[in-house]
C-alpha cells in the first residue's frame, strides 16, 4: 500500500483517460449518477441526505473529495446497458443471416467503486460469465475494464453493507483500491494492470497514523450506519414465510413501477424482443431484416415471465415476494453469493417507500 | 396473397393519432407499398368500399351515430386497433363522464338544443371488440410502425406494459419524484412516449394511461404526504386518461 497527494489524483485521472473511458460520479438533475467524467466533474463536498423513497443533494461541510454515498447508477448501466443489440438478422424463405454487433469500445475505467458494488460485481460474473455459455458482449466490456474502488468515508442513510458482510471497506475484486484520508489517499494495486497504473505515480510511504486514520474512519463509517438486517437463517426465514400475511400489506403499498429492480445492481433480469422497421419487411414478407435488442426487465412487470396462459405470479404480493425472495434467498442457492449487497438503492428510490430492512424484520415477527 | 387492406377511422378525437402515422415520414412509402390504404381520410378522399384486414381506430364513441359507425367497422374488419387516448380509454372528453352534459352545452354553445351527443364519452371497446389497444396522446409513430410490422410478420408487437419509471430508469433520468418530490404519474402510468416529459425535467402527467396492475391508491398516499390536497390528485389524474385512471382505481382484483 502506498499513499497518493490529494491533488495527484487527476495525474491518475490523465493516465487513465489516455486508454479508458472513466466512468465516475457526477451531479445531474440534483442527483449523482454515473457518467463519463473528468476528475473536475467529481461532486467533492456535496452530501446526501436519503430516506425512504426521498433523496436531497446539499452542499455540505465534509472536506472529502468522495464526500457523497452512491446514488441509483451503479456499474450495470455499462456492462449490462439498458438496451443493447444483440446482433441484427436478415431472413429470407431459405436462410437465415446473423450479423453480431461491435462491442468492443474504449475499454471502461469505474472509479470510486464501493465495497457493495464489488460484491454485486461478482453475482454479475456468475450469472453472465459463469455458465456453460458466456454473454460475449459481457465478457469483452468487462474483461478490459478496470475496478478502482473506494472504501466509503461515509454511508447512505439506507446503507446496511456491514449487515451483509459486503462493505463498508473494500477487500477484493479491485485492479486500485482507493482510501480517502484527510490529506491522501492510500491506494492498494490488486491486478498488474492496477499496478502498471501506479507505477508511474509518484507514490509515498505509508507511516502508522495513515493507518490509524483509516482505521478510524471505517470506524466512524460503520458508527452511522443507520440501517440493518438480521441475516440469521435469512434463505430459511424467507422459506418459513411464504404465507406471511406481511406480503398483502406490502402489497397494499407497492406500486409495481419496477424501480427498485432497475437501481439494484444485482437485478440482471432482461428481455428480449424483435424490431423490424416496416423498411425491413420485403413485399408479402418473403425477406425480412431487423435487430433483436435486450432491455432491462423486471419481475415487476407483468410481461415478464409471462408463458403460454398467462404469469405464475398474478399478483403484486407474488411478485414483490418473489423479488425479495430471490435477493435474501433463491441466489445463495443459484449462485452461492448473496443477491442483496445492502447498497440501500432500493429504498431510497421506492417512491412508495419500501423499506427491505424493515420488510424483513416484519417478517421475523411470528404470526 | 394481396397486399392487406388498411382502414384508418376517425371518431370524436382531434386527428393527432392520425398525424402520428403520417409522422413516419421514412417509412409511409414503405407503409404504401406493404398496406393497400383502403381508407384513410386525413390521407385521401377514398371512399370506403369492402372488407378490411387491419383498421385503425382513432378517437372516442360520443354520438349516437359513432354508435353504429364503430359496429359497421367492426363487421367489416379483420384485425381492429385502437390508437391513442380517445379511442382506448374515452379521451379528454371523457371528463364530461362526471359531468351534466347540459351544463356543458349551456356553458359551450350559444345554440345547445342543436348539438346532439351522448351524455358520456367511452372508448370503443365499451362497443365492440377490439383486438389489440396502443395508448398515448398522441400514439407513439414508434408503436404504430412496430404494431404494423407485426400484423405483416404475425408477432406480438413489442410493446411493453409496465411502468413508464422502467423507461425512465434505463434512460438514466434523475427521478423527478424521488429527488425533487414532484407528483410524477410514472410510477402508474404505461411506458411508450420514449419519456419525454421528465427527459425535460417535467413530471409525466399520464398520456399513456394507466400501466398493468397500476397502484394509484398507494402514489396518491405519497403524493398526499408530501402536501398535495385529495383535489389536487384527482385533477393530476382527470385528464387525457381520465376514464381509465379512474377505473384502474376501483378495478377489484388481487392485489
């Protein structure tokens, strides 16, 4: 581990950028999302303030550069893009022709990646790298992009990574991993691409109060942490309670809109469909051309999983359960890791304000 | 087999669905050349003679004479889809539904006793059987095109009906509810318009209508919270929609 002057961060930045497109935190419409950024554009000093279904950027006192907690976009968005074509066909009564799409681009640079983000990152490589066939377009965006992650100085209010086990400081899954302290940051190569990185940073040593610092500050991290859950026996309280009669209540309240799964960044579900543009139709349809493209889905949305004679799951308090039950419990056996990583998102941008944690604790309540 | 002959028809509406297919401007000379325009008065004066493969529906059922009209449609018609806000769920005008017909036409028209009209305006399915609906004020060009390509392929149009935050979402649009406690309809409303209101930084407002399984009660109880008056709500959900917003609230149904 070295240590890195705060003002060199952007001599990272110019080195990543030569090769990369850096994907970090930026302020729009009041909200930090994720985009391809510069190391100006990264809000230093604007704190979050998160409830149940409420979010509020203000300008705040924290002298941090990372002074802010995650806000709904997480690496998803660009290594699973929210649409994207899968290839473009051209049919005609006796063959069939497929055309796969570039996804090569500039390699993907992420920074600022919390420890939550690196675990949802690995349930993301399961479910499109770890089966007998690979998401090719998947493979190449990730396999060329870099993970520079960060320990979080502060938590969203609806964070509960330390109740996971994913965060609040970041262990593993990184090619960099950042430490915020008040006048540096510790910086940790965990790939030799990480590394070639800091090779040429003029980097210092670490003494013992940098590490006292930081030990302080995952402290005071997990000290305002808000939010838990008790994960005892988690897959099997899901399995005692499937008959809860919380899920009705929940279902009162739920709104069906979808936006928890669209802000989870472990919610992979997709689906695909078929465009054809009237221009792609030949006269009596004997050649047909098009693209088929995959969107992100949701269990939420009564189209999806829909099969011949209708859904299995028909009503909202099936289909919010089903969703909680995949999160804290389907995914240890599908995957073997958790699919709730405690990242909060799915509170925060509930417009009903649907609380997981509390869900949950309600659900320990016997009857 | 002949190229399938398309009608395009016209109720109580104000047209802007019909613009919508001559919107396509790349494509309405592939529209020509896949469809025979059997009928199609925003397009041509061509009269109406035969049987339809497919017919566009535009617009609500407001007189006694849409009555039959839409029946006669109907008999003579393969595949009928309804377009827009009027035609699926009784349009704008269906706020009169609420209404003393009276009292509009004494407020409205200096002549009210020559104005004929039902007391409610209703879509079409509350007359005949439709066979597939797209929503909006106006419809989406998009939908329109992919619902036509469809019928010439024989596949279900992709087009979705969950909620227009999915959109939102994937479009990376900072939630105006969320951030900004703004009384968004996305969360209940039907996705298709490509989200052009909040891409401008205004809530939706419900052209599409109401989404499958749409929990109205539930966003009104937040709306409420964050200090919007049981007027103020129902004057967001009385408008284009208004029927079918009011529907989906009383639909019993599991929930």
């Amino acid at each position: 581990m070295k240590k890195l002057k705060k003002e060199h961060l952007r001599i990272l930045f110019g080195g990543l950028t030569e090769s990369h497109r850096v994907i970090g935190p930026k302020i729009e419409g009041g909200v930090v999302v994720l985009a391809e950024i510069a190391v100006h554009d990264i809000p230093a000093g604007f704190e979050d303030r998160q409830m149940a279904g409420s979010y509020r950027l203000v300008t705040g006192e924290r002298p941090e550069i990372f002074s802010f907690s995650a806000g709904p976009d997480s690496f998803k968005r660009f290594l699973h893009p929210p649409v994207s074509e899968m290839f473009a066909f051209k049919s005609s009564r006796t063959a069939i022709a497929i055309t796969a799409p570039d996804c090569q681009g500039k390699p993907l640079a992420f920074i600022g990646v919390r420890a939550c983000d690196i675990a949802a990152l690995k349930l993301y490589d399961k479910v499109f790298l770890g089966g007998a066939e690979k998401d090719q377009c998947y493979e190449s965006r990730r396999k060329d992009s870099l993970v520079i992650a960060l320990d979080c100085s502060y938590p969203g209010d609806n964070c509960f990574c330390h109740a996971m086990g994913t965060g609040p400081s970041v262990m593993d899954g990184f090619d960099i991993a950042l430490v915020e302290l008040d006048a540096s940051f510790l910086l940790e190569a965990g790939t030799i691409a990480g590394q070639r990185l800091l090779d040429v940073l003029s980097l210092e040593e670490v003494t013992e109060g940098d590490m006292k610092e930081r030990s302080s500050r995952t402290e005071r991290c997990l000290g305002m942490m808000k939010k838990s859950i008790r994960t005892e026996d988690l897959p099997g309280l899901i399995y005692r309670s499937l008959d809860h009669p919380r899920w009705m209540d929940i279902a009162e309240r739920d709104l069906e809109c979808g936006n928890c799964t669209q802000v989870c960044p472990t919610c992979f579900c997709h689906s695909h469909y078929d465009f054809v543009r009237l221009a792609g139709i030949s006269p009596r349809a004997r050649e047909v051309s098009g693209t088929r493209v995959r969107k992100w889905d949701s269990c939420f949305s009564r189209n999806f999983a829909r099969v011949h004679g209708g859904n299995f799951r028909p009503s909202r308090r099936a289909r919010y359960r089903q969703w909680m039950s995949h999160k804290l419990a389907y995914t240890f056996e599908q995957f073997g890791l958790p699919g709730c990583v405690g990242c909060g998102r799915c509170i925060t941008w509930c417009p009903a304000g649907i609380d997981i944690t509390r869900e949950v604790e309600a659900l320990r309540d016997v009857r | 087999m002949k190229r399938p002959r398309i009608g395009v028809f016209k109720f109580t509406s104000c047209d802007g669905c019909q613009l919508s297919l001559l919107n396509l401007e790349d494509e309405l000379l592939d529209f020509v050349g896949l469809f025979q325009v059997a009928y199609f008065r925003e397009a041509t004066d061509r009269p109406l003679r035969g049987h339809l493969d497919i017919a566009l529906v535009e617009g609500s059922v407001s007189t006694e004479r849409q009555r039959s009209h839409v029946v006669a449609v109907r008999e003579r018609t393969r595949y009928l889809v309804t377009v827009g806000a009027c035609a699926t769920s009784g349009g704008l005008q269906a706020l009169r539904n609420w209404a003393d017909i009276d009292d509009y036409k004494n407020a409205v028209y200096p002549s009210p006793a020559i104005i004929e009209t039902l007391p409610c305006s209703t879509p079409i399915s509350d007359h005949v059987y439709v066979d597939y609906e797209l929503w909006g004020c106006p419809v989406s060009s998009d939908e329109l095109s992919e619902t036509l390509g469809s019928f010439l392929l024989d596949k279900r149009p992709g087009i979705p009906g969950y909620s227009l935050c999915m959109e939102c979402k994937r479009k990376g649009i900072p939630c105006l509810l969320i951030a900004r406690s703004a009384p968004c309809l996305g969360p209940v409303t039907r996705a298709g318009c490509g989200v052009l209101c909040p891409s401008l930084e205004r809530p939706c407002y419900g052209c599409f209508g109401p989404k499958e399984g749409a929990n109205i009660d539930s966003l009104l109880n937040v709306f409420r919270k964050s200090g919007l008056s049981h007027h103020d709500c129902a004057l967001l959900l009385d408008k284009m929609n208004t029927s079918a917003y009011r529907k989906a609230r009383t639909r019993e149904g599991p929930p």
